[in-house]
C-alpha cells in the first residue's frame, strides 16, 4: 500500500526537519505511540498501538533513518512485530521545500502488512492508514507550534 499527500508547516525547514528528528515531539505527533526511544541519530524504537477495525494491534518497530540528505529531504525504513495480530514494514522518503515562511512536506509512505491485519480487508487497513497519517500530521504541527511559537 502506498500513501502520499503533502502538509505545509508554518515554521522554516530548518526546524520542522530537526523536529522530525526529535523524538518528543515524535512521540507526541505518532497517534498511540506510548513509547518511543532514539538509539541513535539514525535508530529508533517504537511501541505503538493501533486499531484497525476489530483487530487491536501493539507494534514494536525499529526504525532506521537517513538523514543525509537534509534539510531537503531524508528517508526511513522500519518494521513492526504485533504478535499473533501481524506485522508491518515499510519505508518513507520526506521532502521538505521551502515556501516563504513555511514548509511544504510531502510524504510517500510504502507499507505492507502480513498476518491478521492483511486479512481484515485492504480498504480498512489503507482507510485506517490514512486516518492514522492525517493525525500524526495534525499532532506534529501541534507539538512544533507549542515548542516553537
């Protein structure tokens, strides 16, 4: 599955890339993200718990980031265990272009998903997916606002 769209921030690019490297602020953007523990400028951890239709999923995921390329742009991949509910793995590559003042972010994010969760219906899972990404945005230029108004 493949998600795409594109969020502008009100801040500078220079600060929303930093932001998408700050684990506070990532963990307080990712929706059901109840632990998240950076290894590394380029390791992460995640736990996070997710809902797709009746199947309730707890995630422990490693990301590996690579920021080389920033300001403009950095990519991510990652995988996530959830036991007997599935898993997930995947990657996304962040452009970040600078527009006045703010920050146009355009995503493209490739998941693909195994075990109960891929048979629940693919159009619940991309529904929920587009959901969940819609609110990690929405929460990530909350907490940015919040740390840098």
């Amino acid at each position: 599955m493949i998600l795409q769209d594109e969020v502008l921030v009100p801040l500078d690019r220079n600060t929303v890339f930093q932001a998408l490297n700050d684990p506070e602020i990532l963990k307080a953007s990712i929706p059901g993200c109840e632990e998240l523990i950076k290894h590394s400028d380029t390791e992460m951890e995640a736990t996070v718990v997710v809902k797709f239709g009746p199947v309730k999923a707890s995630f422990s995921s490693n990301v590996e980031i690579d920021p080389s390329a920033g300001p403009e742009q950095f990519d991510l991949t990652g995988s996530g265990d959830a036991g007997v509910a599935g898993f997930a793995k995947g990657g996304a590559r962040v452009v970040l272009t600078e527009q006045d003042s703010s920050t146009l972010l355009n995503y493209e994010v490739n998941i693909d998903i195994g075990g109960k969760l891929a048979q629940i219906g693919s159009r619940l899972v991309e529904g929920t997916s587009k959901r969940l990404a819609k609110k990690f945005f929405t929460n990530f230029e909350e907490a940015l606002l919040a740390k840098y108004s």
